[in-house]
C-alpha cells in the first residue's frame, strides 16, 4: 500500500477516497489515538515485496550479511574492484541485474543488496535512516569500493554514506522531504499522524530528517557526481536534479527522453554513461 501513495501522480481532484480516509483517521485519531498511530506507522514503512523473482544466471552468487539490524540478502557478478548498488522503495536487487552483468564484463565486480523489508532480506519495515544503516553495513563489509550506483530514494542514501566514493544516481529524489508529505497528506492521512511516524522513526534512529535529505550532502565530494534522469519523470522530478545540476560544477548531469524512473536503470543510454567513467578510472 505504501508504495500506492509514494508512486502515485499528483491529481488536482481530490477522489472520494481522500474524504473517506481523511474522516477515519481524524476519528480514529481522537478515539483510539494510539491504533490510529500503529495502523499509519504499518501503512507508510511496509514496503510492497515483488514476489516475481528473476532467474539468476550461474555467474551471479549470493550471500547473506549479518548486521545490527537483520540480515541483508546480497547479489553479486564478476571480479575485480567492487561496485556497490543500491535499490529504491519497494525495489530490489534484482532490478540491477542486466546492469550488474554489464559492469561484471567490464571488469568489476558488482555487488546489489536488497535493503531490509525489501526482496530477501530481513525486516518488516523500512524507512530513509534504514536504507542509510543498511547501505553503510554494506560497505562496511568490503575494502573501499570503486563505485557507487543508486536509484530513487537510494540515492539519498548512497549521498549520506560517503564522499569519497564517486557516485552514480539514477533518477535521484531532491526535494524528498516536501513531496513525501505532499503524498501522503493527499491521500487523507492526518497530518498528525503523518508528523508522528516521522518523529518515531527520527527517535529511534537518531537521524533527523532535515540533517540527511540529499541537498545537505551535495557539496564536499572529492568526485563528480554522475546523474541521469529523464526529463518527465514522474515520481522523481527533473527540474529539482537540474536544479542542484546548476548549482555545483561537480554535478555532471545527463538528460534523457522517455525511459520513465524503472526503465532507465538498464538502459542502453545508462550504461553508456556509467561506462564512459568506470573505464577511464580504471586506465
């Protein structure tokens, strides 16, 4: 369900379902304010799970890592420097696989991870300070890795971890914070209970939002920072990624047509563009 409302696009009518779910949280929220929390709190951070599992030629292994939070299910191709994925909402490692496969050809070894919640890792929720602790085991677990591939929210993540690592984000989601509320609110949701949620997860975490959105980790990269994103993304807009694009000289960014915010992960037009800077860092 969570990702019906973080994917959907924006409707100026509001449908009948907004009023519907607008009157039972605020009811809920004044009679039984505790369930109404609980039931929100399972509604915004339970991932949907693709339970379509692509067949895995022989070349990739995987393999389980053990950390503080659960166990994170890892992917992995090739030999040779590592470079790390890592998935959006409601994605998976899977989704990397023709791309992981490309990289591994070229002399790498490609390593994605299904994030908790998600794919075949553990956990029943997820949210942005999970996927941070997630990504930052994962690296922890390998000698600096060459490169870092992310898409959607993932690259929010892939920004927090590190600065020293050169970063490739694919159709990267600036202005988070505003359009992760504007979502949830649209459906009806009581802002109370949307605001409560983030506070829980805040505190129990120990991050706060406004500190790890991806804005606030732009500047001190000691590499470009490599973006593609189409042009009329939906889900993740294009206007806020030229907009950071202007703003810092390191950002180097790529626009493209019509291969939407799934599609262009494997893309010709993105392999392209990974492999023009992978290989000339390995020469």
């Amino acid at each position: 369900m969570s990702s019906k409302i973080y994917f959907s696009s924006s409707a100026k009518r509001k449908p009948l379902s907004y009023y519907l779910i607008k009157a039972a949280s605020t009811s809920a929220l004044k009679v039984a304010p505790k369930f109404a929390f609980k039931q929100t709190r399972k509604l915004l951070l339970t991932p949907a799970k693709n339970r379509k599992r692509n067949a895995l030629s022989p070349q990739f292994s995987s393999q389980k890592l053990a950390t503080p939070d659960g166990e994170l299910h890892l992917l992995s191709i090739g030999s040779g420097p590592e470079v790390i994925f890592t998935h959006g909402w409601s994605g998976s490692s899977q989704q990397f696989l023709p791309l992981m496969e490309k990289v591994a050809t070229s002399g790498y070894r490609a390593i994605a991870f299904d994030h908790y919640a998600h794919g075949d890792s553990d956990g029943k929720f997820a949210n942005l300070p999970l996927f941070i602790k997630g990504l930052k085991s994962v690296i922890a677990s390998f000698d600096k890795p060459k490169a870092l591939i992310s898409h959607s929210m993932g690259t929010i993540a892939a920004l927090n971890v590190s600065k020293d690592i050169p970063h490739f984000l694919i159709a990267p989601t600036f202005g988070f914070y505003d359009s992760f509320e504007a979502r949830i609110l649209n459906t009806g949701i009581h802002k109370s209970l949307f605001s409560g949620v983030l506070k829980s997860v805040e505190s129990e975490h120990k991050m706060r939002f406004g500190e790890i959105l991806p804005e606030q980790h732009i500047t001190g990269h000691t590499h470009p920072i490599h973006i593609i994103h189409d042009q009329k993304d939906r889900f993740a807009q294009f206007d806020l990624t030229r907009e950071q694009a202007l703003k810092h000289s390191h950002i180097k960014l790529k626009a493209v047509n019509n291969l939407g915010h799934g599609r262009i992960i494997n893309s010709d037009e993105t392999w392209q563009f990974i492999k023009e800077s992978l290989l000339a860092k390995r020469d």
